[in-house]
C-alpha cells in the first residue's frame, strides 16, 4: 500500500531525519520526497511504500505522529488512494 506523508512546522535541524528514522524502523520504504522552508516554516510531502510495514496503518500512523512530536512537527499519513480522491477536482 502507498501512502502520502505530509510534515509541517516550525523549522528546525534533524527534522527530516527523525521522519526517515522512524519510517526506517517501522520498514516503510520512502519513495519520493520533497520538501521546503517558506518563512521559517518546514513543510514537506513524502510518497512511501508500506508494503514491508512491520505493524498495521494505525499503528504506523501514530508511530510517526508522535516521532513528529519529538521535533515539534505535526506528521500525517493519508492513503494514498484517499490522498488522491481528496484533492481531484
């Protein structure tokens, strides 16, 4: 399963790292990334691979919400199936 990864806050050193830890220690394979600093402001959107995930969505989903809480980020996976409903027009 894919899912849409999506970080935002104040910036700050490591906070991409912390993310690509955390998915490491879960097996979520990170397939694409991008990311940028608008007026302070860290923001980025990661594409990953949950298929090799060592525990369920909800399970993973709270893992990297609260390794966004370690780095004063707010950290969220959306389906990417429900990523791509959500924003067609």
């Amino acid at each position: 399963m894919k899912a849409v990864l999506t970080v935002v806050g104040s910036d700050s050193v490591g906070i991409l790292a912390e993310v690509a830890l955390a998915c490491a220690k879960l097996e979520i394979n990170i397939e694409e990334v991008t990311q940028s600093i608008l007026a302070g402001t860290f923001a980025m959107i990661m594409v990953v691979d949950l298929s090799r995930c060592t525990v369920d969505f909800e399970a993973a989903q709270a893992s990297l919400a609260a390794a966004g809480v370690k780095k004063g980020v707010e950290v969220k996976m959306t389906r990417r199936e429900l990523y791509d409903t959500m924003h067609r027009i």
